[in-house]
C-alpha cells in the first residue's frame, strides 16, 4: 500500500499524464514557498521517469520584499541541484497605482509567465484544497454567483496553452509532512502573515477553525465548486447558439439581439463575452448600468461605461469592449523613405517605400515637403479621391464608419500641413500616384 507521502506524487503524476502531450513543454510557477517548493521535488521526479520530457521553473521576482534576492537565489539553487533549467523574471509593480498591489502582482506573475509558454504546453502552478476554500470564501463576500463560486479547476485554458493545479485535491498539511519526509527547504514570505490582506486573514483567522471544527470542509467545498463548475459549463453549452448569433464578425456583441432576449439571459451572455476577452467579471450592478445606460441608449448617443480596465462603447448596432488609449494631441514624427516607423500605444508601424506591393499609392514627395505623420483630427480636411469636394476628417470617419474611439488612433501621412493618406482608408485626390506606398502594418487586436 503506498504510504500517504507517496500519494502527492502519484497524484502529480496522474493530473501530469492526463493533461501533457507528447510535445509539451512543462513551466512551473516557482515561487519558493512550501507549495511550489514540493511541486519542484515532484517535477525533478517525474523528469527523472520521463527523460524526454522537457521541463523548465520560472521565478517572477516583484520587488516588494527586501528578502526577494534571496528567494530567487534559493530557487537558483534548488533547481541547479535538480537539474531543472532555472529562469527569472522581474516584474515593475507601480505603487501609486489605485490598483491594488496584489492585484498588480497575480497581473504581472502571469504576463512574465506566459513568455515562456508556447501553444499546447502546461504551466503548473501549485495551488491546493487549502486554497480552494480560501477563494470559496472570498467569492461568498464578494456576493458571487456560481462563476465565481466554481473557483479553481485542476485545468484552465491560458493563452495558447493550459493552467494545471496538480495539488488541488490536496491539503496544504500534506504537502508540509512531504517537504519533512524528503527534507525540503522553503522560504517563507513574511507578507503572508499579514491580515490585512483577505486571502490571509482566512488563513489564518478563519480555514483553520473551520478546519478544526469540520475535518472535511476542504473536501467538500472542493466537491461544490466542482458542481458550481458543472453547472456553469452546461449554461455555457446550452446558450451558445445564441452567443453565436449576438457575436459580430468584430467581436462586438449586436444589441437588437441581447434587447430580445429575457434579463437572465442576456446576463450571461455578456459575461461569455467578458470571459472570451479573458476580462474579470463584470457585476450584477455593472450589468444593470450597461444595458441601462450604454445599449439602451439613444441612437445619437455616444455612450461608455468603465469596467475596471476596460471601456464598454456602442458604436451603431453594437457593443464593443475598447482598451482606451490617450495618446498626446501634439504628437508627431517626421517619416524618411523607406524606414518603417514604430507607432506609440502598440498601433503599428507606418512606412512610406518605393519598393513596396503594400499599401496606399502615394506620389513622391518634392524637395520643400516635410513628410510625417500625426494622429489628431481635430481642424484637418481632406478630398479623397474619386470624390467631389473636401470634407473635415470628422465627416469622413463618420462617413467611413470608423467608431469614435478609433479616430484619434488611424495615422495621418502629412506633406507640410496637407493631408495626403489616412490610415488604410484613402489618399487625397491631389497625392495620388504609383511610385510610392503608404502602408499601415497594424498589430493585430483580440479585441
């Protein structure tokens, strides 16, 4: 009968096996405390039964402890001496920020993270029963519903690749009588002793009474999130029909369909459509306010609602979810032939060529014409070609459909202070030619 130490590995290796392919490159989130520190034992082990395997730790370093350096050079060590290749990252929290530092850190851990990941490869993180029922409880005076309260799953999908918790049917007291049979050292964050903070006020406050008093609660609140997951799932499958039919080929959701359907509904489908962005939930307030003040709006209207980083817009017949951009009035920058110019804010990059299939075709600059390019609207006119007359740019991207927000994002090419190409959109009558391309080379959007 294999002894209860033994039963962390067996079930690392179970949760491993049914997750990994072939090919899978396998990351551990280490952060050095006793969790990750025993999944780093795990993982040296299951490496040593499966040669081929190709495994890697990451440490993310936040800076918020005068201890961080040494954390990072025990983790170093620990996984030099498993022959388990070692990586860091630093992350650059801003502490002036109304965001919470916590918030900040869990954001920035798994950003650096996913650097190391590519399509089909499992991060493991080492989550356990302990913390399940943490993050239960933290839903329950958050007010969540059964999204929040199905908490953690064994295998989330992140990116390209998946989360796997391999400890997450697992008491944390088990994992710290492993650490002493195979004599681990860890290191302890003296932030975790902190009650100020939620997480670990029910750590230590609250789990452990429960714990007392109801041996089992780990376990049983383990087997409601599971129900609460379930259920989630098959409201999923039963309304995607129509998720499908109110997603727009932009992503925007289509308010004749979201207003024709009962409020429950359209509830959960603009939280599949928060989820699909990989954006926290919105709440039952928010959800009031957004069908209230933002979908139910007037035609004419150009109403938004904020929700946490996120800005919900109605353009027309649709909602969209805009990451709101401010970039400078004044900005601008001179363009030379042929160089590709980086644009501020991830908008692309512009280039003026001769030797170019793409694009907009521009006549070539003369000798006394500055060329460079702007953002702002504001006063410009234009006279694209093929039309009769010239209208102020605001008129255009009106008549161009191009949603409000965007306006201010779609490059100018200017020849001294003409107006010669927009964006994609068109060149003026009077620069039109075939020896030059305009070309916008726009980073690619998930929203």
């Amino acid at each position: 009968m294999r002894n209860a130490v033994d039963i962390i590995f067996d079930t690392f290796c179970k949760v491993i096996e049914a997750y990994r392919r072939a090919d899978s490159k396998i990351v551990l989130a280490l952060s050095g405390g006793l969790d990750s520190r025993v999944m780093l034992h795990c993982l040296a082990r299951y490496r040593a039964q499966n040669p081929t395997s190709h495994v890697i730790a990451v440490h993310v370093n936040h800076g918020l402890s005068q201890n961080a350096p040494y954390w990072t050079a025990q983790c170093q060590q620990w996984c030099d001496a498993a022959l388990v290749p070692f990586f860091v990252e630093h992350a650059h929290l801003d502490r002036h920020s109304k965001q919470s530092l916590e918030a900040q850190a869990r954001e920035a851990r798994y950003e650096l993270l996913a650097k190391h990941l590519r399509q089909g490869d499992l991060l493991l993180t080492a989550q356990h029963a302990d913390d399940q029922l943490e993050t239960l409880l933290l839903a329950l005076k958050r007010g969540s519903g059964p999204r929040g309260l199905a908490g953690m799953g064994v295998c989330s999908v992140f990116n390209d690749s998946l989360l796997v918790r391999p400890f997450l049917s697992l008491l944390r007291q088990q994992l710290h009588n492993y650490a002493k049979a195979h004599t681990l050292e860890w290191v302890e964050d003296e932030s975790n002793q902190d009650t100020q903070f939620d997480r670990n006020f029910l750590r230590h406050e609250v789990v452990a009474k429960l714990s007392s008093r109801w041996p089992e609660i780990q376990k049983n609140a383990l087997r409601s999130a599971e129900l609460c997951f379930e259920q989630e799932q098959l409201l999923d499958e039963l309304l995607q029909h129509q998720y499908e039919q109110a997603l727009n080929p932009d992503r925007s959701l289509c308010i004749e369909r979201l207003s024709a359907v009962s409020e429950a509904i359209r509830h959960r489908l603009l939280r599949q459509w928060f989820k699909h962005h990989h954006l926290p939930m919105p709440s039952r307030k928010q959800l009031s306010l957004l069908f209230n003040e933002v979908i139910s709006a007037a035609q004419d209207a150009n109403p938004k609602l904020v929700i946490g980083c996120i800005t919900v817009r109605r353009f027309q017949n649709s909602i969209h979810l805009v990451e709101e951009v401010s970039l400078a009035q004044g900005w601008q920058s001179a363009l030379r032939l042929n160089e590709r110019m980086e644009l501020p804010h991830s908008l692309g990059c512009v280039t003026v060529s001769d030797n170019s299939e793409f694009g907009l075709g521009v006549r070539m600059a003369n000798m006394d014409e500055n060329v460079w390019v702007q953002f702002n609207p504001s006063g410009l006119s234009a006279h694209p070609e093929g039309r009769v007359g010239s209208r102020k740019l605001k008129k255009l991207f009106q008549e161009y459909q191009i949603p409000p927000w965007k306006r201010s994002q779609i490059p100018i090419l200017m020849y001294n202070d003409k107006v010669v190409a927009v964006g994609d959109l068109f060149v003026c009558r009077d620069f039109t030619g075939s020896s030059h391309r305009f070309y916008w080379e726009k980073i690619q959007s998930t929203r």
